[in-house]
C-alpha cells in the first residue's frame, strides 16, 4: 500500500503567541520559510508570531498572516521529511495556504494576497464597527442542531445568514445584531443546546462582507492562479476545485458566501473511502486542533484520525 496524505488548514482564530517558535528553532527549513515572508511583506515575522499580545495577534491584519505562515512552517518541514499531501482542504482562510501547497499561488503569491486580505478585511469591519456603535454585526456558534435546521431558521429572518457549516452539531452564523438575537432566539426554542456569540471583528462569509469581496477582486486581479497539481476542496462549492480560474472566482466569493466544510469532507471522505489501495492519513499542520475535531464529528474519524501538527513533538509523531 502507498502512503497518502490530507492536509487540514486552519483558519482565523486559531492564532496564538509563540506559534510555531520551537519548529522554528529546530528545523532550519522552518526558519527559511519565517525571513522569505518577513522579506516579502516587509514585516517581522518573528516579533509577529513570538511577541504579540494576544489582543493585537488577533487583529485580521495581523492574524491572517501569522496564521497562514505557520501552516506553511508546518507544511515545508514535512515536506522535507518526504510527507506531502495528495489532497488538501483549508478552513476559510486555511484555503490560501491549501491553494499555495496544491500548486493554485505561488509562494510570494499567497503571502502577498493574505497580508492584502487582512488589511482589507481589517478596514472593513472597523467601518462597520463605527457604523453601528454598541451593536456591531459579528457571529454566533449555534451548537446542537443539524445545519440544515440552521439554514432553515436563517432564511425566515432578516440580515442573518448561515456562515460556517462547520458539522453536524454545529453551524456558525453571520449578521447584524439584531439579525443574531433574532437567529439565537430562534435556534434555542428549536432544541440548540447553546448559541454563543464569537468574539469576531464582523459578519464574515456573508452578504454584509460584500465590500470587503470587492476590494478584494481589485487584489487578485493580476495574480495567477494555476490549476491545481493535487485534489483541493473549495469552501464556497463544497466540491473539488479543477481549474485556477475556479479558485479566482471563488478566492472572491469567499468572502460573502458560507463555509461549505461539511460538504468538502463529504467529498474527501468519499474519494479516501473509494480508494482501497493506499493508506491514507490525516493532518491539520499549523496552529490549534479545532479542524481535527470537525473531522472527528464528521464520520470519517474513525476510521481516519486528523492529527494536529503544530510542534517539534508532533511533528517527530508524524515521522
């Protein structure tokens, strides 16, 4: 049997200070990839990762970069110990470093357009933030009920919108204030165990984004992207990205429209299963152990265990 690979990419939020510091202090290839996007950004990335508060770390100017620089940390030193992936699948903004590793952006290429990303999005929900003092649009975790009831409840109300279809216990949602008050009163009286709301900067994968998408498409309008080299999962179909020119248009859409997670491990879940042959493992390299979890709960799990890597320990468990 061959040995083959999944790469889980973790998204905003999973950020935290010293990530990915004793990879890089042991793997001489980790820190390589550190200096190229302190070089290519004009940014300490080292004072960045290391020596952040929280607070600031969190920032998406600030955490989308970090976030995607661990997990191509990750992703080079496994490389270099001859573990790559055949198929990869990123969460929200864990799809630019998969579309750097399927071969979609080159290197300099998605370190550039993630650092515009965080500005962009950064700016934006600071203007919603001003617009709407004391009752700000964010997001909610609704835990407890099929998505499909979530979607349902989100589609009779006003300026709240199914966002993050993370499994089949739990759904994250996208609006204005009232939107969300409406959405978590709705969810509770249905059988949802909790709706909490997340401590977020604005309404991300929503209509109420759109700004955001269109400064965006400004971006990306002279960046390549390639056809993929290996199997990618778009967030925004749910399905198997084929051509560059897809993950253009769907870079874009991704900012406004839901986060079709469930769907994407359908698919990938579907095609390890169908392929008898080889032996196939799981990892979320980067930073946290979220995504691991969702595949748990995704029914592949057992059969497929996701393994975060996010250190020297867990990477020697890998090898």
């Amino acid at each position: 049997m061959a040995k083959k690979y999944a790469f889980l990419f973790p998204g905003q939020g999973a950020q935290e200070p010293g990530m990915v510091k004793d990879v890089c202090g042991t793997f001489p290839e980790a820190r390589r990839i550190l200096d190229t996007v302190s070089s290519v950004t004009g940014k300490d990335m080292t004072k960045l990762l290391w020596e952040t508060e929280q607070a600031e770390l969190s920032r998406s100017d600030n955490s989308q970069l970090a976030i995607t620089t661990a997990s191509l940390v990750i992703a080079e030193v496994l490389r270099t110990k001859g573990i790559v992936p055949s198929a990869v699948m990123g969460f929200s903004l864990g799809e630019f470093p998969a579309l750097c590793i399927a071969g979609i952006l080159s290197f300099d290429d998605v370190i550039r357009v993630v650092q515009k990303r965080g500005q962009i999005m950064q700016k934006v929900c600071g203007e919603i933030a001003a617009a709407n003092a004391g009752h700000a649009p964010g997001m909610s975790a609704v835990i407890g009920l099929p998505p499909e009831k979530v979607l349902e409840i989100c589609s009779g109300l006003k300026d709240v919108y199914a966002a993050n279809l993370n499994s089949v216990k739990q759904t994250v949602i996208s609006g204005t204030a009232e939107g969300l008050a409406a959405a978590e009163k709705a969810a509770t009286e249905a059988g949802a165990r909790r709706a909490i709301r997340l401590s977020v900067a604005g309404p991300f994968h929503s209509p109420l984004m759109q700004k955001a998408a269109d400064e965006f498409e400004k971006v990306l309008a002279d960046v390549m992207f390639n056809d993929p080299k290996i199997d990618l999962f778009s967030n925004v179909t749910g399905e198997k990205v084929t051509k560059g020119g897809d993950a253009k248009k769907n870079a874009v859409l991704h900012l406004t429209h839901p986060v079709q997670w469930t769907s994407e491990e359908k698919v990938l879940g579907g095609i390890m299963t169908a392929d008898a042959a080889d032996e196939w493992s799981v990892l979320e390299p980067g930073v946290g152990k979220v995504l691991s979890g969702l595949w748990r709960d995704s029914g592949f799990g057992e059969k497929w265990a996701s393994m975060p890597v996010n250190s020297v320990e867990s990477i020697n468990g890998v090898l």
